[in-house]
C-alpha cells in the first residue's frame, strides 16, 4: 500500500472535526472528541503553525485513513501523534505513517537530529510499530499519562535519531 501525506489546512476544519470525532481514542486522554474540541484546538495553533505541522495519511480512497501531527518543530527532539481511524488499525498502516512521517521530518527539517514520541504502557501496537520502525524505547514513566475520569498509567517513550533513520 502507497501512502501519501496531505497537509491539513485551515479550511479543513469540518473534515478534522468529522474525522477525530468519528473514532475512538482509547490511549489518548480524550478518548473520544468532538468538533467543538477541534475548533478550539484550531484556534490555538495547535495543528499547524510555526511549532507544528499536521497531514492527512491517505491510500488510494480520498477519505482519511489517519491523522498525523508533528509538532515542538523547535526543540531538540520534534514529536509525533499519529491517530487512525478505526477501519485503518491493524493493517500495517501505522508502520507506514510513521516510516513516511520520519523521512519527511528529517529530509524537511535538517537540523533535527531526533525524532520521538509517547504512548501508553499498554497500546501494544502502537509501541510495536515504535520498534518497527526502528525507534528505540528511551523511557518509561510511572504514572505519567493521565487518564480522563481515572487514576494515571504509565508512559513511554521513543525516539530514532537521524543516522539510526536513515540506515533503514
């Protein structure tokens, strides 16, 4: 499968807000959102701008099989979210997102020497495609991923460093 990368745009508000409203995020804090979370998010520059940059994961179908968002573009290690929908998990989409997403970020930001992102303890594929993907665990903190309406969980951490990416 050939993925491709579209930059989320300003006028996309009404297809995110459909998109991120229409799945269930169980390893997020929200695990579900709405168009009203959007909008606000939107507003406050937190899916693209000068810190963050945001694209559409699509196949060969015009509708989104994810969402991906890199952001703290300026700091030492550059972060990564990566969302699918429902119907795209456990078909090695997400391998392919971020195997895409790590070339873009280091061919489009050449001084990044690091790439990293977090999840929850217990999102087995979404740390699968970590290691897949050739990033290495750094961390593990206790308690650290608040949990809406529960006690907190444990979190960790990847990254893959530029000359680690580029030897895959």
């Amino acid at each position: 499968m050939q993925l491709r990368f579209d930059p989320v745009v300003a006028s996309d508000a009404a297809l995110l807000g459909k998109f991120l409203s229409a799945s269930e995020w169980p390893f997020h804090f929200e695990h579900s959102v709405d168009e009203n979370w959007v909008r606000g998010r939107l507003e406050s520059g937190h899916f693209f701008g000068s810190d963050s940059r945001s694209f559409w994961i699509r196949g060969d179908e015009e509708a989104p099989l994810g969402f991906a968002r890199v952001f703290d573009l300026e700091d030492l290690t550059p972060l990564i979210d990566l969302r699918l929908a429902t119907a795209a998990r456990g078909q090695g989409v997400g391998t392919l997102a971020l195997r895409g997403l790590t070339t873009w970020m280091f061919s489009e930001y050449p001084a990044a020497g690091r790439l990293g992102g977090y999840t929850r303890h217990d999102n087995l594929a979404m740390r699968r495609v970590f290691e897949k993907c050739g990033f290495a665990q750094e961390a593990h903190h206790r308690r650290a991923w608040r949990v809406a309406g529960a006690a907190p969980v444990d979190a960790v951490g990847y990254a893959i460093l530029r000359d680690e990416a580029e030897a895959l």
